[in-house]
C-alpha cells in the first residue's frame, strides 16, 4: 500500500496539466485510480512504463453545480431516508 500511496503523491503535482479530477490508491485491485475529465495521450505517455499500476476513468465534464444540492432538495432527500448524491461515499474517500 506504501508503494501505491507514493505514486500517487508523485502525481499530484500533474494534476492540472493532465485534468486529473481525483486520485486514490486503491488496495482492493492494488492500482492508483485516476479520475480524469477527458483521457489524454500524454498522461498516457506519462504512465506507460507502469501501466499495470494504474486505472484511467474518464468521468466527463463534470460541473460544480450538478454535485450541489439546494437546502430544500437534501432535507426532502433526508427525509425520504435517502443519502444526498455521494454524500456518503465521497466524504468516507478523502484523497
């Protein structure tokens, strides 16, 4: 697990320049998932060497404001007795 939180520290400075959205080392299939809007060739090129220990998602364009709910929407969401959109799953995965 050491090793895989390491490559993912090393990649956190190319964030921006690749559009990473999220990083996370991952021990269940023992890779580092990134989260990207669009896949590029170069971070591509940037990991080919170890393409084994990485997992590339493309999750889109993804907008501030769809992950966003108004004060009405999550209490009416709460109590219907359902979590608010990866309210759950989001905080418990701290990258």
């Amino acid at each position: 697990m050491a090793e895989l939180e390491a490559m993912k520290d090393a990649l956190v400075p190319y964030m921006n320049d690749y559009g990473i959205f999220s990083l996370d080392a991952d021990e269940i299939p023992n890779k580092v998932r990134i989260e990207v809007y669009e896949r590029s060739l170069a971070l591509e090129q940037l990991l080919e060497n170890d393409v084994d220990s990485y997992e590339i998602v493309e999750v889109g364009d993804i907008q501030v404001d769809d992950l966003l709910l108004s004060a009405e929407e999550h209490q009416a969401m709460l109590a219907q007795g359902e979590a608010p959109y990866n309210w759950e799953s989001e905080s418990s995965q701290v990258t």
